[in-house]
C-alpha cells in the first residue's frame, strides 16, 4: 500500500474491504456488496472520484494499469475483486474472452435489434436473385437499398443463412 496517496492509505482500504465478501476456502471469488450502477462493476468512491472496485484493488496490489489496458476477470465475475482472479490484457483480449466464453449476445441477423429482415425472407432474395430478378427489384420488394441486397447476395451480411 502506497500510504503517501490519500487514497490508497490504511483507513481506506479497510472501507474498501467492508464492501466486499470473502467466503472461506482458496480461489474463490470476492463479491463486491457496495455500489454497482450498471448492475454488474462494483463501483468505489475516493473523495469526489468515483472508481470501479477491480480496478482500484489491482492496481494497489500491483501499480498502475498501462495506457490501453484493461483488467480482466479470468473468473468471469464482474463483481469480483479478487486479486487473483484479475489480470491486464487488452480490449481485443476481452471481448476474445467473452465470444469464447459464451458470454457475447447473439445478435446476427434477424436477432439484431435493427433487422428489417428475417432468414426466411434473405433465403427469397437469394432465391430471386438467382433467378435473374434485378437488386433494385428485389430491393424496393424487401423495403431495403439496392447495397443490401448485393451485401447478402455476395454473402457478406447474413453469411449464416
């Protein structure tokens, strides 16, 4: 602990761990019990400066976070701050991580929130574009650009159907 820093000082850190459950028993995870705003990062008040808690706990255990890192929960457990469940890598890592893990929202195709098509009608533009009929045809058909059309014919977009 630097005690030279007003944050990072013995009184501090004992808040700091009063907001926090360790169960018993090695590698376990720490759950943060204070303030989590966005319902997942637990979140630590440091005079007017308001950090979140993984972050805080890593960096007093191990120095600084170098400029584009993150602090990634190997654990998968946003809300823990378990020193030896966190580790820096960087945002590419992370979202690695997520995708591999499952944890990544399926949002291809008619599951984005801003489709305007469904599967079953990208199998008919396909169909139809094979059978000779024009992109712009098909476009004004479906309600969407001319681009589109020739994005799902060449299968860029909608690459899983």
């Amino acid at each position: 602990m630097n005690l030279a820093d007003p944050f990072t000082d013995a009184e501090t850190f004992v808040r700091f761990m009063r907001l926090v459950h360790v169960p018993e028993g090695r590698g376990l995870c720490w759950t943060w019990t204070g303030n989590k705003p966005d319902g997942r990062y637990g979140h630590f008040s440091l005079g007017m400066k308001t950090v979140k808690a993984h972050r805080w706990l890593y960096q007093l255990i191990n120095g600084p976070i170098p400029e584009g890192l993150v602090i990634r929960h190997k654990c998968d457990n946003p809300q823990c701050v378990n020193p030896m469940h966190l580790e820096r890598g960087t945002h590419a890592e992370n979202q690695r991580d997520k995708h591999a893990r499952g944890r990544a929202p399926n949002r291809k195709g008619e599951k984005h929130p801003l489709a305007r098509l469904t599967d079953e009608k990208v199998i008919e533009i396909r169909k139809l574009a094979g059978c000779g009929m024009t992109q712009p045809a098909i476009a004004e058909k479906f309600g969407v650009n001319r681009q589109q059309i020739g994005r799902i014919v060449r299968r860029e977009n909608w690459s899983h159907v």
